[in-house]
C-alpha cells in the first residue's frame, strides 16, 4: 500500500513514530518518498521535494547513518533505498 493511499489519521500515526525514531519533518518526508518510490536518487528527490539538493544529501547521509537508507552503486550514481529500522536510538 503506498503511503498516500493511507487515511490522514494512519499516515499521521506513521509520521508520529517516525518523530519518537527522532527523525525530522524533512527527514520523514525523504523517507517516506523513497519507500513510495522504492529508490531514488538525490536529483528526482529535492526536484520533487523542492528542496535544496545538498539538504537531501545531507538528509539521507543522516538516514543512511541512521540505518534505515541504503547505499547502492549503480553505473556511476549511488542509489537510495528505504530499509528496515535496523536500531533504535
């Protein structure tokens, strides 16, 4: 199920464990986009978002720290992809 099919009150329920896991609104919302999209790259990301692309750099460089991003080579671009929270903080 894609997050936006989700009702308003389940997606803010998401949102709010996401907030205990101590991820920001701007973290949640990169991570919430790559497990709609499945993997992404920094580009289509902020172009999506509209943020800047050296925020979401930033952003997933703290999520992929944080164990719940992972880091794929492909061709010469990395790839992000949404994982399982692999610790809590």
């Amino acid at each position: 199920m894609n997050f936006d099919e989700l009702k308003p009150l389940e997606q803010k329920e998401i949102k709010e464990v996401l907030a205990v896991f101590g991820l920001s609104e701007r973290e949640q919302v990169v991570y919430l986009v790559l497990l709609r999209e499945g993997v992404g790259t920094i580009t289509p990301i902020a172009s999506n978002l509209h943020y800047p692309l050296t925020t979401v750099q930033a952003i997933l460089q703290r999520l992929v720290k944080f164990g719940i991003v992972d880091v794929t080579k492909r061709k010469s671009r990395q790839t992000k992809a949404a994982s399982a929270f692999k610790h809590c903080p």
